[in-house]
C-alpha cells in the first residue's frame, strides 16, 4: 500500500531535503522516525527538493507500506519522535501508482524579505534595508508569463532535459515591514526562484529596469541574471495534488 506523508519543517538545520552522505537532511531524519515508528525499514520519495537551509510550509512525500495502521495514531507518535523543526500534518493512503514528485500538478514558493532590521526574523527572511520600488517589480512580474524558457534562472551543470516551465502566478506583497514573493508553476528549475528573486531586487534598487527582463530571458545565460538570493528567506509554501491520486476517488 501506498502513502502519502504532509509535512512542514524550518530547514535551517538540514543540508536540504534530500539524503546527503556527509550531512543531515530532513528526508534521512523523516525515514528514521517512520522506521522506528512503523517498526520496519520506511524509505520515502518527496515531492521534491529544496536546497540546504530553505523551508517548507507544506511538502509531501509518499512511502510503502504492507500493513494497516491508525494514521491519526502514527501521526501523534512521529511529532513525539521528530526534532522540533519538522511537523507532520496528515497521512493519508493514495493509489498504488501515485507518485508525490510526478503527480504534483503545481507548487508554489514564498520569498520573504524584511525591510527593516528585525531581530526575531533575521533567520526566516532575508534583510534588505535599503528602498524597494515594488511596482516596479510587480511590474516585471507581468513579464514573466510571456515566457516558458528560464534557463537564465537555472542553475548549471543540471541534468534536466528541458528549462521550460508554466508560471501561475507571480506577484509582490507588502505587509508592514515584510515584503512577500509568491510564484506558482508546474514546475521549477534548480535555484530559479532564488535567481528571480536577486533579479527583481536588482529592479527594485534601480540597477535594472522591468524591460530588462526580456534581454535577460531571451539570453538563456545564467550570467545575465541577478544574484542568488540566500536560501534563509525562502519556503515551498503549497504543493497541489489531482483528487485522482486518492485511493478512494475515481476521477480528479
């Protein structure tokens, strides 16, 4: 039988999601608890990767499991297991074939940066104290939907077959002193958010402009971008699924 895991965790700690040889990831910590918990080896598949030190308000990972078990239950046990920085939400039994990486029909990415200096965020936020004009980057976020190539945001040397990826949406938020990026797609490239982001900051302090955007695009060189933010600041913040991976439902 197959399940699928919610969690969130503050990835501070961990060297990303994915299992490292030399370093801590949350994967390694999730696949201990469930083992122990489960009483039999667990190995589990996430819906995808987030880099050392990004967090995750929503991920979900899927697992094997040849008996039943009380999933409230589990649930309780693997929070009482778990370190502090992980939370699991729910378990929940999907189709034998549904896969928490392949199935993923969008997620969507949080990037927050503080305005002004703040103590009790200089962790989960990137500081940038210096004057946005975040029309202008909103505007520059309009420009991105004309596009599907975004080699220019990837990271190099990745073995990914295509850069092309369907924006949702992608827009600016202010609250108070706290700016908040949100960017849904189908998919994502190695680094792109970060590397969108360092870009529109660079809009933002006026060392580019929002037309800009469409010579660094069309370039496909990841050189013509901006920098890459820091990691601290970002945080895969929902991942939607097709009603159709659930074992009890039929159609999506």
């Amino acid at each position: 039988m197959r399940f699928f895991i919610e969690l969130s965790y503050n990835g501070k700690e961990y060297h990303g999601w994915q299992n490292q040889p030399n370093a801590i990831s949350v994967q390694e910590v999730l696949e201990k608890a469930l083992s122990t918990i489960l009483k039999a080896e667990v190995s589990v598949m996430g819906a995808g990767r987030t880099d050392a030190g990004v967090h995750a308000s929503q991920m979900f990972a899927h697992f094997d499991f040849e008996k039943e078990f009380e999933y409230k239950d589990v649930v309780y046990k693997l929070n009482s297991y778990l370190p502090k920085d992980i939370a699991v939400s729910t378990i929940f039994e999907v189709k034998p074939d549904a896969h928490a990486r392949f199935e993923a029909k969008s997620r969507t990415y949080h990037y927050k940066i503080s305005t002004s200096k703040n103590v009790f965020d200089y962790d989960f936020a990137y500081q940038v104290q210096l004057p946005l004009d975040v029309e202008a980057m909103n505007t520059a976020c309009k420009i991105l939907f004309e596009y599907k190539d975004f080699q220019c945001f990837s990271k190099s040397n990745t073995d990914v077959k295509t850069y092309n990826c369907d924006i949702k949406e992608a827009f600016w938020t202010q609250n108070s002193n706290q700016l908040i990026f949100t960017i849904t797609a189908d998919r994502f490239l190695r680094n792109m958010v970060r590397a969108i982001v360092g870009t529109m900051v660079n809009i933002g302090l006026g060392k580019l402009k929002p037309e800009d955007l469409h010579k660094i695009i069309a370039s496909k060189n990841r050189s013509e971008a901006g920098f890459s933010v820091p990691a601290h600041g970002l945080y895969l913040a929902k991942i939607v699924y097709p009603d159709s991976i659930k074992k009890d439902t039929e159609s999506s």
